[in-house]
C-alpha cells in the first residue's frame, strides 16, 4: 500500500485517539462513518451501539485530558487489504480502563472513515507500560 494511504489512516487514528482524550464527539463525527458499529463482549454479553447511541455517552464523561490523565494511545498496527479497506489495532486508556481497540476503516469519498470499533478493556492495567 502506499505510504500516502497509511499516512492517511494514521491521521485518522490520531483524530480518533484526540476525540476520545478530550471526550470531543465533533473530532469523533469526522473520523465515524455515520452507520458505525461499537461493539464489546468484556463484560459476558454484546454491547452493541451505533454512532447516535455512543456518542451522547463520550459527551457526558469527563475527558481524560480535564483530568490531566497522560495519554497512553498508540497504534499498535495497520493492514491493508485492498485500497479501500484497512484495519488497525490500537491501544489507548481512559482511566481506570485500558482498551485494546480493533478498528475497520473504509475508504469512501477519497476520505478514510472508521467503520467498526470492536474492543476489549481491562480495569487498572497501563496499555503500555
């Protein structure tokens, strides 16, 4: 794959890692396909929500950075698997969790946009300590 088109995904993934550091849902909206999926199985059973249903929830909590938590995000990896599709494994926390996020990304428009948030978290652990 190019190395503009990773250049690109990895912008996104650091919109996506600054939305989510500052609970700030107009970063989040540029980086969120409109019919994105967020889905978690940690806790025994599906958590399943769509963009309309997640959002409201990142607006209500107190950001990381209001808190001056230090930020743990880092991409972990990016694949390719034609021009239009990517996929990336990332790292962040917002205190007390830390979440490996798995993401898919499509390219629709000439613009990379996170198409599924699959995660798991654990509570009290550093992401990269």
């Amino acid at each position: 794959m190019k190395a503009t088109e990773f250049a690109a995904v990895s912008a996104v993934l650091q919109t996506y890692f600054d939305g989510l550091h500052h609970s700030d849902t107009t970063r989040l909206r540029t980086v969120f396909h409109s019919d994105a999926i967020y889905a978690c199985a940690t806790e025994g059973a599906l958590l399943k929500l769509s963009m309309p249903e997640y959002f409201p929830i990142v607006d209500k909590r107190p950001s990381p950075a209001s808190r001056n938590d230090a930020r743990t995000d880092r991409i972990l990896e990016i694949q390719f698997a034609g021009p239009v599709t990517a996929f990336a494994r990332v790292e962040c926390s917002i205190a007390p969790k830390s979440f490996v996020d798995f993401l898919t990304l499509i390219k629709l428009d000439r613009r990379w946009q996170i198409i599924s948030k699959v995660f798991h978290f654990e509570i009290g652990r550093e992401t990269n300590a």
